[in-house]
C-alpha cells in the first residue's frame, strides 16, 4: 500500500470537521480532510434549506442545561468558544447573522449555501486539502488510517494526528450511516447503541380519525410529558407525530418508550384559555349553534385540532361541555416507537465520553480524537445541535495542537 506523509487527519467534511480544519490551519498546521460524498457537508446544507438555525441567543447558563446529563462537560465548551463567537466567525464570512423572535440566530440570508461557499474559499486560501469520495474504511496493524478512494483502491496513511467528525447515523444518504461503529468497537472502543433523537413517533390512530388531518399543522399548543411541558407546534402524520414540540420532548419519550414500551403525552389544544373559561363559554353558547362550529368560530379551534378532539371522544364526550373542556385542554394521544434513525433529524448515542481523555482524545488510540455526533450526546433543535458540534470541534482542534507540541 502507497504510504502518505504526516500531517493531521481529519475524516468527515460536516461542520465539526470543518471547523476544526479551520481552527488547526490558523494555529499553522498542514491539514487534509477526507469526506466519502462527492460534497462536503451535505446535511448542512439540507438543514439550511429551511432557513439555517447556527445556535441561540439565550443565557449560556441556560444554554448548556440544553445538553442533558453532559451539561457539565460543554459547559467549559461554549464559555471557550461561545454563541456570539459563533456570529463573529461567520461575519468574518461575511454572513451576517440576526437573532429571531424566538432567541434562534439564523444568517441573515437564512440559507447555508453561501456561508459554505465562502467558508470553504477561505480554508482553500489557508492550506487545506480537500479529498472527495474518499471513505475511511479502518486501520491496519499499526493503526495507520486506511483510506479508500472512488476506485475502491485503498491507501495506509499515516498521521501525527487525526481528528474524526464522522456524524450519527441520521440521514445516511448525506454522508453520515454510522458505519464507523463496528471499526471503533473492535479498537475496544465503547460506544453506546445509536438511537433516533429529534424524531418523530408512531401511534395508533384511532379507526374513525379523519386522514384529511394528516400533512398538516397543529399551531399555538402546548405538550406535556410526566412533568416536561413544551410550547410549538405538531405536524400531523399517518404514522404519528413529529415538529419542534415533539422534537423538544424526544429524549423523554423515547426513553419513556424503551422503560415501558408507550409514552403517553398530553396535548393542550387551547394553552391560553383555562378549562373553567373554555367550560362556561360552552355551556353558554346559543343552543342552535353546533358545538364543532362554536369551537371553531368562538375559540378559533382549527379544522385539524377539532378532527383530532372529534376523533379521541365519543359523541357523548365530545358534546358534554365538561368533558371536551378537559379534553381540549388535556388530550392523551399514546406513542409506541420511534420513526427509524435514518429519518431522525440527529443521534443519541455514539462513544461513550469515558472511553475519552478530556480532550476527546481516544483512550485506547493515543493521537486520535473525535468530535461532534460520534459521540453520546444529545441536544434539542433550535441551535443547540450545530453550536455543541461547534463548540467541541474548536475543543478538539485546540487539544490536538496541545497534543502535537
């Protein structure tokens, strides 16, 4: 096999990578990155289509109780490289940034596209060699990095370092199909089972719910789960549930899922009106008024919502003001699985933080780091993802310059 000189490593083109390549080269290293895709950083450029969420504006307090259990791991991570930090490295992209009305920070031309295409004008500028299609496929006997290219030709490279930013296992097709696992696992690395995060769920819709709800919005409600209780929205699913109210509860549902096979939540369909309120108006309204149109014209109930309360009720239920008051404030729908890891927005689970150094260094590959997704931990949408993967690339890029001094 054709040796390769020494210099840093870095497998995976998504924004860990990347950002760690950026800050490597600006401490004066020679860096090469390897990305399998045609293209770097193709899910991020998916998720950018939508309107590009880079982090959030909120307290960085509050900001790290958004990772869970490993909030005091990234809390020293976002203090080093921090939400606003974030901002001036993409205006020095000449990206402005603006803050949205809901503390999200978004570009102010709110697509990915052209952040990337300056940011990758920029690493090309400083030194950094890009290789598309070529795929990490494992180490030989003396752990140099085996790397395959399109002509399924493989080569034994050799590092000084190598930082991997290989992703989950969502959304495969973009570049990110786990396939790393089973090679670290026979390294004795520990890596807990990859899982669905941000996701949607599966229920079993009731025979008689009306399909014509399905595709569409459930707007202004509120979900609870034990003692969790969320404001958004709800997208409408013939397999379930999924949107950012759900996102923001998918690490409690599922877990709920996996201890107890269901999770139950409650939907609040009018979060802004007391039961009492909503029970008098009910009980007042004009008795040749249908009860469906009063809700919709007097509580502004939508078409979707009222399907949805019409379909957990009996005739009964539904036209007894006490009871469809409770249901409108309080309507139990039972999940039963989450929808599979390749249509999840992101991944629970990866290598496992004690099988690390502090400095993500592998304790088992002296001079190997990981970064990102690969690791088990997880986060809501709403910027939190990308400035963790962020945040912890610049962790990563720093400890590997500490490593090779």
């Amino acid at each position: 096999m054709k040796k390769i000189s020494k210099h840093i490593v870095i497998i995976g083109g998504g924004p860990a990578g990347l950002m760690a390549a950026h800050q490597l080269l600006s401490f004066g290293h020679r860096v090469s990155l390897y990305e399998a895709k045609p293209s770097i950083a193709r899910k991020f450029q998916l998720a950018g289509r939508g309107g590009l969420n880079l982090t959030h504006s909120e307290d960085l307090k509050d900001f790290a109780t958004k990772y869970y259990e490993n909030s005091s791991f990234f809390t020293p991570l976002l203090n080093n490289f921090t939400p606003q930090d974030l901002r001036e490295f993409c205006h020095g992209l000449g990206q402005d940034t603006f803050v949205g009305s809901s503390g999200r920070v978004f570009p102010r031309k709110f697509k990915a596209t052209e952040l990337l295409r300056e940011w990758i004008t920029k690493l090309n500028a400083n030194g950094l060699k890009i290789y598309t299609r070529y795929r990490w496929v494992g180490f030989d006997p003396n752990n140099n990095l085996l790397i395959s290219n399109e002509k399924g030709e493989v080569a034994s490279t050799s590092y000084d370092t190598a930082i991997f930013a290989l992703g989950g296992a969502s959304w495969p097709r973009m570049g990110s199909d786990g396939s790393w696992v089973d090679i670290f696992a026979k390294k004795n690395v520990e890596i807990t089972p990859l899982r669905p995060a941000n996701c949607g769920f599966e229920t079993n819709w009731p025979a008689h719910i009306s399909k014509k709800i399905f595709g569409h919005p459930l707007k202004n409600i509120s979900v609870s789960l034990d003692t969790k209780y969320v404001k958004g929205e709800i997208m409408l699913s013939e397999y379930g549930l999924e949107g950012g109210a759900i996102y923001a509860l998918s690490k409690k549902i599922r877990e709920k899922i996996e201890n107890t096979g269901e999770a139950q939540i409650l939907i609040d369909l009018k979060p802004n009106h007391p039961v009492e309120k909503i029970e008098r108006l009910l009980t007042q309204r004009n008795e040749g008024q249908s009860l469906s149109r009063f809700l919709k014209q007097e509580l502004h109930l939508a078409s979707p919502a009222l399907e949805l309360l019409k379909a957990y009720s009996s005739k009964e239920e539904f036209n007894s003001p006490g009871t469809v008051s409770r249901l409108l404030k309080s309507l139990p729908i039972t999940l039963t699985k989450t929808r599979p890891l390749e249509r999840a927005i992101s991944t629970a689970g990866g290598i496992k933080f004690s099988s690390c150094n502090s400095d993500l260094m592998l304790n088992e590959l002296p001079g190997v780091f990981v970064t990102g997704e690969m690791l088990d931990w997880e986060a809501p949408t709403g910027g939190y993802l990308l400035q963790g993967c962020f945040s912890m690339a610049v962790h990563v890029a720093k400890a590997a310059d500490e490593y090779l001094r």
